[in-house]
C-alpha cells in the first residue's frame, strides 16, 4: 500500500508539473499576440474603421493587464498605451464620455493627461444631464467595465441595472466572477439606497450617491459578502457617465 501510495503521488505531482508547463507555453504564445494586437488596431485606425481597431486595441489592453500580473515592476507605460488607443477610437467618433472614461483608468499617465486637455471643450460643450437617468462605468479591468444604468419610473424612483466583474490572475482563462441586480431606487437630492433581499429577507444595502454635476455616481455597499454576487464582485466605487 505504502509502495501504491507514492507512486500515485509521483504520478500526481507529474501531471501537475505538466499542466503548469502547459499552462506557462500557453500563456507564452498568448503574451506574444500582443504586438499583433496592436499593430491591427494602427492598421484599422488608419482606415477609419474606428469599432474594428477598438477591439484590437482593447484585446491589446486586456492582454497587456494579464500578461504584466505578477511581475515585480510592470510595464505601466505600455498598458497606459493601449488605454489610450481605445479612447482616440470613441475619440474619433465623438464618444467623449467613453473616451474620458479609458483616460480616467491610468489619469497620471502623461499621454492620458495630454488626450484628456484634448477632449475638455468637446466635454463642456455636451449637453448637461437633465436628471440621473443614463448609464455610469466603472473599469473592472482586462478592458472590461461594470455598469449601471438608471432609466425613470417615477418622479423620484429609477430602474437600477448594474452587472459587475471581478477578474482573478488568470483572469482571461478561468473568465471573470459576476454579479448583478435590478432593482428600484428612490433618490432625493442625489442619494439613495438599494436593498437587495432574498425571499424577503434583507441581504445588504447598497448606497447611491450622485455628483451635482450628474456625470458621477458612487456606490457604497454595508456587507458586500452578503450580496450575493461572486467571489469578490462589489459594486463599491466610482462610476464615470458615458451617456
């Protein structure tokens, strides 16, 4: 049994080795897509087929995140690239919210502060928001965003919609963790609470909180382990509005 024994665990330990080497090639050949990546997204840019570069460059992003996690100093100038190319595409058709919103992930950035003074006259110049209806991001990484949107039920009740991601270290192997809700929210003067429940019982309260300006929402949750949502998914945080 003992003999048995060991030699299960050396077969155990073998395949665990193998899929680690695997899983490291693998991840190798996935990281040296990234310069293709970005050079697709210069060549559609370039042909004004602004949707089609946004995806390469936001697969150069995503990968970028995915492939510097883990590493001592990762290459933050790279990553702040690639944000950037996503924004000039919304840039380039007149989506300056979502532009802002990509420049606001790395705001220190120096070409994140030049395209964002680029972009500050078209931003004023958009029509201020009459109420808090429209839909707020927040980046959750690997060129993915939680969202909310809020749509009018009455005079002071919204619809709330939100989805929200958490990526792991592997993230664009294993696929985010998600939760949502859809729920109604009273605001007055810009605040709110959302009270999830489940079969009537109170889970947690989430609550909202809107800039005077109306182009931001923040979301602050009681117990965000009893929401309900996956494994460290929170709607807490900042949200940008992008329309």
């Amino acid at each position: 049994m003992r003999k048995y024994y060991y030699g299960a665990l050396t077969l155990l330990l073998a395949a665990f080795s193998c899929q680690a080497e695997l899983a490291e090639a693998q991840m190798d050949a996935d990281c040296a897509k990234i310069a293709d990546y970005a050079k697709q997204g210069d060549q559609y840019y370039k042909a004004k087929d602004y949707p089609k570069a946004r995806e390469a460059f936001e697969e150069q992003a995503a990968w970028l995140e995915q492939c510097e996690l883990g590493k001592d100093k990762p290459n933050g100038v790279l990553i702040a690239t690639a944000y950037n190319n996503v924004a000039l595409t919304w840039i380039r058709q007149g989506e300056y919210r979502k532009a802002q919103a990509w420049l606001s992930i790395m705001p220190d950035d120096e070409k994140s502060k030049y395209n964002l003074s680029r972009i500050q006259d078209k931003l004023h110049a958009l029509p201020k928001p009459a109420s808090a209806a429209g839909e707020y991001w927040q980046y959750a990484g690997m060129s993915q965003w939680e969202v909310i949107t809020l749509k009018p039920k009455s005079e002071e009740t919204w619809q709330a919609d939100w989805s929200g991601l958490y990526f792991g270290i592997m993230g664009l192997y294993s696929g985010p963790n998600m939760g949502e809700f859809s729920e109604k929210v009273t605001l007055k003067n810009g605040k709110g609470d959302i009270v999830l429940r489940e079969e009537g019982i109170s889970q947690c309260t989430i609550s909202l909180s809107l800039a005077a300006d109306l182009n931001r929402l923040e979301m602050k949750t009681d117990d965000a382990m009893n929401c309900g949502f996956g494994h460290n998914v929170s709607a807490d945080g900042t949200y940008l509005r992008v329309n």
